[in-house]
C-alpha cells in the first residue's frame, strides 16, 4: 500500500485527509443537530464544506439546519450550489421543494418536486410536499393524486 510505505503522492494524501476532517466535522454537526444545537450544527457543517466544498452532501446538510433556523436565502443558496454540482440527487431537489412549501413559493416547489419524483417516486414525503403545493396552486385533482400516493406510499414502508 502506497500510503503505508509513505510513497503517496502529497496531493492524494492532503485530500483523504481533508475528506476525514470534513467526514468528522460532518458526524459532529449531526450530533448537535440531534441534541437541539442547530447553530452550533451549522458552524460544524461549515467547517466541513471547507475541507470539502463540492459535497452536495455537505450543503444539504448545511442547507437543513438552516432551514430549521429560517435562514432561507443562505438555504436556498447552498441548494442552488448542490445541485449545480450534482443534477440528480434527489435530497437536494427535495429540499428545495421543502424550502419552496415553507416559503410558499408554490409553482418553484411543484418543479423542485416533480424532478426529485422523476428521480425516485418512491418518497412518500416528497408526495405529501407535491400535493400540498397543487392544492395551493389551486390543482385540486393532481392535489388528491398526490395524496393518494402519499397515503399509498406510507402504508408500504
């Protein structure tokens, strides 16, 4: 192993090692976000996009606890930024169909959403998300579809 004889190269090494600080910074923001500190979460998954700033999974995490806080602007940025780095992970359009809902921004949430459903149809959340913003759209019948599938949906997990 090339780590072991200490032959490698410096690059490589400087970036599992930045990968495992942000790894532990990560463990510890979710740590405090499970005891209540949500500010204190937000700093540590900070720290973490420091060492490791292309991570969609990282500024989700960020973007979450933000969102506890109602910093919406700063979410919404970080989702932005997630899903410029990555086009198809499901959290990050299901957290902007979340952000979207509660600011309601109902027509932004209902495109969020439909993609993270193209994605995985199997959320019964982003259901339940997807007819809350029909029903504000005054869609009555893609509302009642959705919570159809929602209700379905949960009963199966």
């Amino acid at each position: 192993d090339l780590k072991q004889e200490g032959k490698m190269p410096t690059d490589e090494l400087q970036q599992e090692l930045q990968s495992n600080t942000a790894r532990l910074h990560a463990r510890l923001g979710d740590r405090l976000r499970h005891s209540g500190r949500a500010p204190a979460a937000a700093m540590e998954y900070r720290r973490a996009l420091t060492q490791d700033p292309y991570s969609p999974y990282l500024l989700n995490k960020l973007a979450s606890i933000l969102m506890t806080q109602g910093e919406w602007q700063q979410a919404l940025s970080h989702l932005q930024r997630a899903r410029e780095l990555s086009s198809d992970d499901v959290v990050t359009y299901t957290n902007l169909g979340r952000l979207y809902v509660a600011v309601q921004d109902y027509e932004q949430a209902r495109a969020a959403l439909s993609e993270a459903i193209q994605i995985n149809p199997y959320d019964p959340a982003v259901h339940l998300y997807l007819a809350e913003s029909y029903r504000q759209l005054g869609q009555s019948d893609q509302a009642q579809q959705e919570q159809q599938l929602f209700e379905t949906l949960q009963r199966t997990q």
